[in-house]
C-alpha cells in the first residue's frame, strides 16, 4: 500500500481519512489501493487511513489468514453487534471520511460502496465525502513499468489491426468466403502469439453493423464480407502481467481501391473531432490550466453537432485506461456523466469519437498518456493514428 502517498494526497485534497471498504469484491477500487485484487475475502473489511499514523484495519476473526501481512493495527469482530462496537471505536474522533461515493451517484465508476453502508458509517456522526479524485491518484496512474507495458502492447496491437486489414484484402482477392467472426477469430490468434490477453474478443462490424457501438460477431452472428464493404475494427489487449495495462484501438477501411464520398465525408468529421481533442488538452497541459474530463468532450461534442451530426454520437468521448479496459481513473464524459475528475499526470486514457447512422458508423479510437515527472507532454501511444479510411484494393 503506497501510505506515505495517500496520506500526502489526504492533507492536499483537505480531506481527513479515507475509509477503504470492500465486501466479496464490489469495491474494486479499495481491492486494488490495499493490494487485494484478486484475492477471495468473504465478510466485510474496512481499513481508516488517516493524515497522520498507520492504517487502522477492522475484519472478521475468520478472514486473518488474508491479512497477515497488511502495515498498521488489526481488530477483530465476529457478530454484527462486536462489529457495531468495533467500529464506533474505529470512527473515534473522525468528523469525515473520503468513500467510493458519488453525490447522486453522478460518476458511477467512483460509485462502488453500497446506500446502506454510506447509511451505517454515517449513523455514527461522519461525513462522507467523494474519494473519486483521491483514488484516481492513488489506483489510475501508471508505473514506470506499466507505462512502458502499455506501449508494447499498443505497439502490438496495432501490428494486429495490419494483419487483420491484410488478412481481408487478400482473401477477398481469392475470392474465399470470410465473415465478421473470420476476421476476430484471427485478431484473437495473433493476440495469443503476442502473448496478449483481452477481457473480450474484438469488434469486427460490416456496413450497418458498425453503426451499433458495441456490436461484436460469434460463431452464430455474423456477416459476410465482401467487395465494396464498410469495416470497423475496434481491439484491445494488454500484457499477461498481472498489473499490465491495456492498449485500446479503433479503424475503419473500405474493401475496395476507391473510398465512397459518403464514407469519406463521415470519418473526416470524426478524425477532426479526434484532432480537436488533443489539440485542446496539449494547449491546456503547456499552459498549466486544469482540465476536467468533461470539457474534452464538450470540445469534441460541440464540433461534431456543429457539423450536425451531434445526435448520432451517443457515447462519451473516451475513457481511462488500466489494467482493465475501462479504468477507474477520469473518463472524457459529458453526455453519460458529467466527469468533473481533471485529468492528471501519468493518467492513461482513450480518445474515440464517432458517428452512427443506419447503414454505417464511423469511429477513430486513439490512446493517450499523459506524462509524468521526468517526462514532458502529451503522448499518442497508438501511433501512427488514422487519417484516412483505409482502402483494401
């Protein structure tokens, strides 16, 4: 547990303690601060870190075995009445707590302790306040190591993307049957043999099918391709390493020499809105100013509705990246949430804006890593981006 960086982080966000809790794995987020992510804990457990002193533990008599090793004191309950008591004396002399709490649960992946423990600890006199900047602090930014984890796998991803595209183009000039399903089967293939894992097999969406954000082919749903085809390919993967981070891609191509005018006018609406994105974070990072998540996404947002496009993008712009897929770190949000959580150093996240129409969507995913100390800048570590829609001749 990094305590002297929690405690540090406790005294400049002004906030008194924070009270990590977790019950059979809802809060992952205290799982991955008190480094217990994976393990199989079955009652309650609470830890009070405060500005000052060593973490305070609270944990049922059976589960001492899991917490042999943790720094600071342990007590002990058993019954629902010892824990009561355990827990006045925990909260001695506390006036507030920092929990996974969001105020109207505006940011539901800060959102992770449940109302009638918010209501327990509040009986006992506490205010609880939001630990969502606290957290994003402690758990969403990347180490050295997995900074440079996460670039080795954006850099084989993007190797995967090629060998997909390649794969496509030169079946259909045999002439050969390949569908939807084809396509992700040998995205997973080239995955295994990178020795890359995913939470979930890619998105490979034909024509109206990459209109629906979140469409993915099986074995038993699946489209042909063909000549003359709109493709999207939305994959991610990351490092078998336990605390690997993930890298995360989209592109688009068209199997044929030349690109449709149609295909065309979409994708430059969303490359310039991608563009626009980073454009406004590096202006605002060289200048020092704050920036919230949520003003990316009024940034991309308002050009593409300016453009009049603005009710076919129905997500949020991009979302923090870690060791899962969708971190727990600020998202580039506007539209599902209001993410007020400024984007910080050493923070990774996705920038993906896209346009969904009946027949066809349109979507250019990037990753970016926001550098920390002994580095300077904004990093686009998918690179090479997209400029253009990719044509398969």
């Amino acid at each position: 547990m990094k305590i002297s960086e929690i405690q540090t982080l406790l005294s400049t966000l002004d906030i008194e303690a924070w009270l990590l809790y977790d019950f059979r794995g809802i809060n992952p987020i205290s799982q991955n601060v008190a480094g217990f992510a994976g393990k199989n804990i079955t009652r309650r457990w609470f830890c009070l870190i405060s500005k000052e002193g060593e973490p305070r533990w609270l944990i049922h008599r059976i589960e001492t075995s899991n917490f042999t090793n943790v720094p600071g004191s342990v007590s002990l309950y058993a019954g629902w009445q010892e824990l009561n008591d355990e827990m006045s004396k925990l909260l001695a002399g506390i006036r507030s707590v920092a929990m996974e709490y969001s105020p109207n649960g505006s940011i539901p992946y800060v959102s992770r302790v449940d109302a009638g423990t918010l209501e327990w600890v509040r009986s006992y006199g506490i205010e609880i306040v939001s630990s969502g900047e606290l957290a994003q602090h402690v758990e969403a930014r990347l180490t050295n190591a997995q900074y440079e984890g996460h670039v080795k796998s954006a850099h084989q991803v993007l190797q995967a993307k090629d060998y997909a595209f390649s794969w496509i183009g030169d079946k259909l000039k045999t002439g050969r049957t390949i569908t939807e399903y084809d396509v992700q089967q040998q995205i997973l293939k080239q995955f295994d043999e990178m020795n890359l894992i995913a939470d979930h097999p890619p998105i490979v969406a034909v024509n109206a099918n990459s209109g629906d954000p979140h469409y993915a082919p099986t074995s038993d749903r699946t489209q042909q391709i063909k000549k003359g085809d709109f493709i999207l390919i939305d994959l991610w993967a990351k490092q078998k390493a336990p605390d690997a981070v993930f890298a995360d891609t989209t592109w688009v191509a068209y199997a044929g020499s030349t690109v449709p005018d149609k295909y065309v006018k979409i994708f430059e609406i969303v490359r310039e809105a991608r563009d626009r994105a980073v454009a406004f974070i590096r202006e605002k990072w060289a200048a020092n100013e704050p920036i919230p998540g949520y003003t990316v996404d009024d940034c991309v947002r308002g050009y593409i509705t300016e453009k009049g496009y603005g009710q076919y993008f129905i997500h949020r712009t991009g979302h923090n990246i870690g060791t899962v897929i969708h971190g727990n770190g600020a998202n580039l949000d506007n539209l599902e949430t209001q993410d007020s959580r400024l984007l910080i150093p050493g923070i990774c996240f996705s920038i993906e804006p896209g346009i969904y129409l009946t027949d066809f969507g349109v979507r250019t995913e990037i990753d970016v890593f926001l550098t920390g100390p002994g580095r300077d800048g904004v990093e686009l570590t998918t690179a090479p981006v997209q400029n253009q829609v990719l044509p398969l001749p």
